[in-house]
C-alpha cells in the first residue's frame, strides 16, 4: 500500500524548500492510478494554501520526449494561480531546483467541457490562443526520474507566462524561437503532437479518464515545442510566428 499523503507532502517539502529529493521508485513501486493520486494530493496542499487551479499542461508531447521515457502517451499536470509570471516580469530564480523553460502555446478555454460526453468538441470551447512559456523544474535529484516519478511531480509544472491572446486559429507548422540570454533553442509548433490542436483531443481523454474537471477560463499548455533550455538570470523570450512574443526575466 503506497502512503500518498507522505510521498505527497515529501514532493511539497521539496518544491517549497526548493530542495532536491530523490526519485520516488527508488523506494516505491508506483503504478499510474498511484502517481495521480499523489500529483492530486499535492495539488491539494496548494489549493489548502489558498492556490486556485487555473488551468492544466500536458507532458510528453514530442515524438522524443516519448522515446525517451519510452512511452507512448501524454503526461498532464495542474497549474496554479501562484505559478503565473507575468510578460515581462521577473522570476525569482532561488525559488526552483534547477529550472529549465520551454516555449509552449496556450489556449483558453471559453467554455466548461464534460470529457463524458462522446459527442464533446473541446476546439469549439477554445476562444483564444496565445505564445507561451513554460518553466519546468523536477523536484527530483539530477533530473533523474521515472514516467511515474514525473506524473506524481505535476510533471515538474513550476511557473508559466502568458503572451497576448488571439482569437483562435490554426496555429500548426508556426516557427517557434526560444532565447535564453545568447542560447538559442528553434523549432516548430508542429513539434507538439504534430499540430498543437491535437494536445486539446489528447487533454480530453485524459480528463475523461483521471476525471478531472476542465473549465471556462482554464489555461491549457499544449506542450514544449523545442527542447527546455536551462533558465538563468538573463532574459528568456519566445516568439512564435503570427502569435508574437513572450518573455520573462530571471532574476
Ligand atoms: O513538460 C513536460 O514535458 C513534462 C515533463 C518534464 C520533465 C522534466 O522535468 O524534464
């Protein structure tokens, strides 16, 4: 029997301390059912300091990133009010372990969706979409974790910026460019399950199938669209094409 509520407060601890901890199946054996429970846990410590759930990211949305954890299927986390950076804004660095950010595109939901409903059209609940950007940070020492470990870590979900929105729109096959002081990480949006829409399609049967809620006004980050780039006290930007720019500095 796993102890969800101890692993649960051993990740928190170590968010909040921005302390390392070591890979939980080193010591567990976590099936999936096992990692969401704890991710939901942890999420429940924040919401029970007063955090609102503001929307949700999904993981493992490149062809590499599956082969590299060898599986075949997306990971989603949790995001929270206290995680939001603002464009432009400054992110205090001493907060994170290890931070790397991503370049993601968000979308906002206009409307609740029931993922029970078959006949469901999550894109016509979208109203508008933006260039974003992702902060993830593992709790886990060295990076080292598994496909279980990294669902239990609200898949490393550590902070996010929005850009502007847009009315929505095809944003498939976009150049995407991540700067992080004079590195350099380029891409394409078609990098997230070969067009980001499909991200909406992969978020609805996971919401279906861990029965989580997805409402108007939640963000969704649709993934990484180029690999994560180690995060600095300098300034990080995205631009993605027909979407505009995005940035943050830290500090
Ligand atoms: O954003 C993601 O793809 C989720 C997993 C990130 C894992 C990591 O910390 O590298």
């Amino acid at each position: 029997m796993i102890e969800i509520d101890g692993l649960a407060d051993r990740l928190d601890l170590a968010q909040r301390t921005a302390a390392d901890t070591p890979s939980l199946a080193d010591s567990h054996e976590i099936d999936s059912d096992d990692a969401y429970r704890i991710q939901n846990a942890l999420i429940g410590r924040r919401t029970g300091r007063g955090e609102s759930i503001v929307g949700v990211k999904l993981g493992f949305t490149s062809k590499a990133k599956m082969a590299q954890m060898g599986v075949s299927d997306v990971i989603v986390g949790q995001l929270t009010d206290a995680m939001r950076i603002e464009d432009g804004g400054d992110v205090d660095l001493a907060r994170f372990i290890h931070p790397k950010i991503e370049p993601e595109i968000a979308y906002r939901l206009a409307r609740d969706v029931d993922p029970d409903d078959p006949a469901v059209d999550i894109v016509s609940c979208v109203d508008a979409v933006a260039p974003a950007m992702e902060i993830i940070d593992s709790r886990y020492r060295d990076f080292r974790f598994t496909y279980t470990d990294v669902v239990a870590d609200n898949t490393s979900a550590a902070g996010y910026v929005l850009g502007q929105w847009q009315r929505m729109q095809d944003v498939d096959n976009r150049a995407v460019r991540l700067e992080v002081g004079s590195r350099q990480a380029v891409g394409s949006t078609s990098a997230i399950l070969g067009n980001p829409v499909r991200a909406l399609h992969a978020l609805v049967d996971m919401a279906r199938r861990r029965a989580m809620p997805l409402r108007a006004g939640q963000v969704v980050l649709a993934g990484a669209a180029t690999a994560a780039v180690t995060l600095t006290a300098e300034v990080a930007q995205c631009h993605i094409a027909g979407l505009g720019r995005v940035s943050v500095r830290g500090a």
